[in-house]
C-alpha cells in the first residue's frame, strides 16, 4: 500500500472518529438540504447564501451524527453565517 493510500484512510478514521459514519451525516445532511429546498423561499436566495445555507447543513450534519462537543464545527457555522452577513452590510 503505497503512503498515498495510508494517509487517506488514517484521514478517513479520524474524521470518521470524529463525524460518525459518513452515510449517517449523508442522511441527516441531505434531508436537511431537502427541507431547505422544498421550502419557496430557497427560489430567492443568491448562490452564496445556497452555499452558506448548504454548508451549514453539512456542519449540523456532523454534529448531530458525530461528536456535538467539537467546537470547530460551531465555529464554521458562525463563519458561514458571518460571511453572508458582511456580504449583506457592504
């Protein structure tokens, strides 16, 4: 196995140690993202706030389905957040 390949799946443990699975923060992640979508408000967001908002999700996704103790997927959500704001301020 060629170090390339060690270092991907010693990668693939720790955030699986940390995450959970990665199919159950897939699951949660996505119905998250359904919700959002199906809702007529998501017609009028611009492709920043989208990727905030998905981005977000994908941070829930990990804390519900991983360790909701790790404070640097908090910190991501406020900075999502943050950076529509100032977007919003300018």
């Amino acid at each position: 196995m060629s170090n390339k390949t060690n270092d991907i799946d010693a990668t693939l443990i720790e955030r699986g140690n940390r995450y959970g699975p990665f199919e159950g923060h897939a699951n949660v992640t996505q119905e998250i993202k359904k919700a959002m979508q199906r809702h007529s408000g998501w017609k009028r967001l611009n492709s920043s706030q989208v990727e905030a908002l998905e981005m977000i999700a994908h941070k829930i996704g990990r804390i519900i389905n991983g360790d909701p103790n790790y404070d640097d997927s908090w910190r991501d959500i406020s900075g999502y957040a943050t950076l529509i704001e100032k977007q919003l301020n300018v």
